[in-house]
C-alpha cells in the first residue's frame, strides 16, 4: 500500500472525494488515493456553473488512461465555480490533487449535518487501507 497524502483540514466521502469549506464555500476534489487509482489523469468533464446539486449525486467525470469515473458531490447547493485550467491541464489532479479543485459550491443549510457525515483524514487513511486488495 503507497503512503497516500491527506489534507487534514479536508472531509473525505467513501467515493474518495475531498471537501474543504473555505470563506463558507464548498471546495471539492479528489483525493490522492483516488488519482493514484485512477493512473494518468487525461480529462476532466466539469459541472455547470449554477447547477444545484444533492451530496452523493454524480455531477462531473474525471477520465485516465485507465478509466472513467464519476465525481460526486460530497454536500448539497450550488455549483458557484468550477476550476476551468483542468480542462486544459487534467494531469494537475496527479500531482496536486489537494490544489486541483474541481468544483465549488455554495452549501444549503444541511452542510454541517452533511459534513458529519464524511470521514475525517484519519479515518479516511484508515478506510482507503482497509478496501486495498
């Protein structure tokens, strides 16, 4: 098992997407066991600006050499901003997955209740070593 990099300030869901809240804003990527899964990450299809979104939905597709996977929406609200340089430069996610956002979205009211619902770093490290084959 790699010794996978961990935002501590971040939640993580099981489907391996991190969410930071920042200035009350919800900022979403991938973790770094989840591009290391993946391989080369080669595209990233983005949400829509303004699209509301329920935690757990699929809304957006990150592409490898490997596979195609969904991203999901770790929390409910609205996408507010998407982060368009991974549409010219996707291979970010494989290096930087804690700087290469995807998406922002600007939480409903059940964002506190949603984020208690995600792992917290260590449990999250605990998880991603317990599902390895």
């Amino acid at each position: 098992m790699a010794n996978f990099k961990l935002d501590n300030d971040a939640r993580y869901a099981k489907s391996h997407e991190w969410v930071r809240v920042e200035d009350g804003v919800a900022v979403v990527g991938i973790s770094d066991a989840a591009q290391d899964m993946l391989s080369d990450v080669v595209y990233v299809e983005l949400p829509e600006i303004g699209r509301v979104v329920k935690a757990g939905e699929a809304i957006s597709t990150v592409e490898s050499v490997k596979a195609a996977e969904d991203v999901n929406a770790p929390v409910s609200g609205v996408i507010v901003e998407v982060n368009s340089a991974l549409e010219d430069t996707p291979e970010i996610v494989n290096t930087q997955p804690y700087t290469a956002w995807f998406f922002r979205i600007e939480p409903t009211a059940a964002l506190e209740s949603e984020l208690a619902g995600l792992m917290a770093a260590a449990d999250y490290d605990a998880y991603v070593a317990a599902s390895a084959h």
